[in-house]
C-alpha cells in the first residue's frame, strides 16, 4: 500500500538524527530516513515515525563504524623536523 510522506514528521526525524550523528552531512542523514521509510513499505511493515527513526538510526550507526580511520582527517604536526626554511 502507498503512503504519503509525513514531510514534517520526517523533517523532525531528520533533525533529531543529525543533532545525534552531527559528523555527517545533512544530507545523507536525510537520505538515510526517506530510504528507510521507502525499505519499511517495501517490507510490508506498517510504517511509522518510531519505526523509521529506530531503522535510519541503526543505519546511521554503521555507516559510522563502517568508516575507515584513513578517512579521518588529522590536521599535520608540525615540529620541529617538519618545518621548511
């Protein structure tokens, strides 16, 4: 059965998930709850607002993790046998 998208129950997900996971785009974060809602329906759930938070959080968590450190940027150091001049 097709649902239409609670805009604003969705909005505030999405607010409430990037205030949790602030290292990623907003974007993506926002992208990771339409995509949940569309996985649920497509499951055959009955969707709701709890259901969608709890399945883009738990995604959200492993792209965390998923991360690699090398995509961790760290600013240089700079001592002293770094130094040009």
């Amino acid at each position: 059965m097709l649902h239409i998208y609670p805009a604003h129950d969705l909005k505030r997900v999405t607010a409430r998930l990037h205030g949790e996971f602030g290292t990623l785009p907003h974007p993506r974060v926002e992208r990771c709850v339409t995509d949940a809602w569309r996985c649920a329906e497509h499951l055959g759930f009955e969707v709701t607002i709890a259901l969608v938070e709890r399945i883009a959080r738990e995604r959200l968590q492993a792209m965390i993790k998923a991360e690699p450190p090398s995509a961790k940027v760290i600013p240089p150091r700079l001592g002293e046998h770094d130094r040009l001049g």
